[in-house]
C-alpha cells in the first residue's frame, strides 16, 4: 500500500507513526487496540490529521484510556466536533490489560502509542507497546550506530561508482 509517487495524496490506510517512540524508549511488546472515537474525529484521522507524540496508555479502574492523542477538529465538523485533546478509551481483552497492568507494576515499564492507523479502511487501530525509557548514553549510541551505518554505505556507493 503506501504512497505510489511524491505527487499523491496520502491513502487512508497510511499510519500515523510515533517516530519519537523509538528514539526515546527501548521498545517490549506491542498490542493492537481499538479506540472509541465520534464521527468527527474519524473523519479527521482519515484527513491525516492526528498526532500521536506525547500518546501514552493509563489503566484506571480496569479500562486502558489513551492521553494527549491529539486529533484536532474535523474542518466541516461544525457545532458537534470534538475536543482535540481528551481520554480516549482503548479497547482490549481482559487478559491483555491484566498481562499489561503486571508488567508495568512488576517491571516498571510505560505504555505508549506507536502507530494508528486504519484496519480493512474502516476500523481505527492503535499499537501500543510496553516501553522502557532510554538513557542519554542509549540515546548517543543510537546515533552513532546510524551514523556509522550512513558512512558505510558512502563508502560502499563511492566504490561502487569506480
């Protein structure tokens, strides 16, 4: 799927992805959950609007609800749009939101949004993954690794071209 030249508009099944997720966090397991959203914010996450940097999962009282996803309001909404930032609700099995509780008490883990994106083109996903924060020296090493990866395949192109 995707895009197929630079010129298209983006399709609907395209995902709003978290790239900072796994910059800033050392990535576990990851879970697929539905959300409950109006009409308006539907209409406005197939317009690709939505972002999901600062997203993260809470469980209270037995439920998952999903924070600061911002999805701002549908632009023909009118007097029954939505508010852009609000709990979202995630919907998951219990056994997935026990399995998840535990590991975030017993191991100090966060959950946060990595993607959302559209399921069949019609149910809205989100992937949540059970996350560790990196440290400054994670992060460093991170960048090194692509940077040294970059120069190789200079090297490899330039070698190439002789």
């Amino acid at each position: 799927m995707g895009k197929t030249t630079k010129d298209d508009k983006p399709r609907s099944t395209d995902p709003l992805i978290n790239k900072k997720a796994k910059f800033n966090f050392e990535l576990f397991e990851t879970f697929e959950a539905g959300v409950v959203l109006t009409g308006s914010e539907v209409k406005s996450l197939r317009d690709k609007k939505g972002n999901l940097t600062d997203c993260f999962a809470k469980i209270r009282g037995g439920e998952v609800y999903l924070e600061n996803f911002q999805i701002p309001p549908y632009k023909d909404g009118g007097y029954a749009n939505h508010p852009e930032i609000r709990p979202r609700k995630l919907l998951l099995k219990a056994k997935e939101i026990i399995k998840i509780d535990r590991a975030m008490k017993e191991k100090g883990l966060v959950l946060i949004a990595t993607r959302c994106y559209f399921k069949n083109n019609r149910l809205v996903k989100i992937e949540i993954a059970l996350a560790k924060p990196k440290k400054l020296y994670d992060k460093r090493e991170d960048i090194q690794k692509k940077e040294a990866k970059i120069e190789i395949e200079r090297a490899v192109k330039e070698r190439l071209k002789r």
